[in-house]
C-alpha cells in the first residue's frame, strides 16, 4: 500500500523538480550575464592602453 501512495506521487514530484530545476537554469543564466557585464565593466576602468 505504502509503495503504491509513493508510486503515485513520482510524477507529481517530476513535473516540480523540472520546474525547480528551469527555474534554477534561469536564475543561473542571469547570474552569469552579470557577472560577465561586470568583469568587462572593470577590464574596461582598468584597461590603461584605452585612453577614454
């Protein structure tokens, strides 16, 4: 009985976990692009063969 109820509930529990996890993707997909503006932000301020 127990194994059917914990049966029952795996595809309820996939569908959460892959939205978690495209969520996670997302929010990880963002971190990166700001990282990446700010690094470039940076070389640029620290780039001394730029005269601007």
């Amino acid at each position: 009985k127990v194994l059917e109820d914990v049966t029952g509930f795996a595809p309820r529990y996939m569908e959460e976990m892959e939205s978690v996890f495209d969520q996670s993707q997302e929010e990880e997909r963002k971190r990166i692009s700001f990282l990446k503006q700010a690094f470039l932000a940076i070389h640029r301020h620290l780039d001394i063969t730029n005269n601007e």
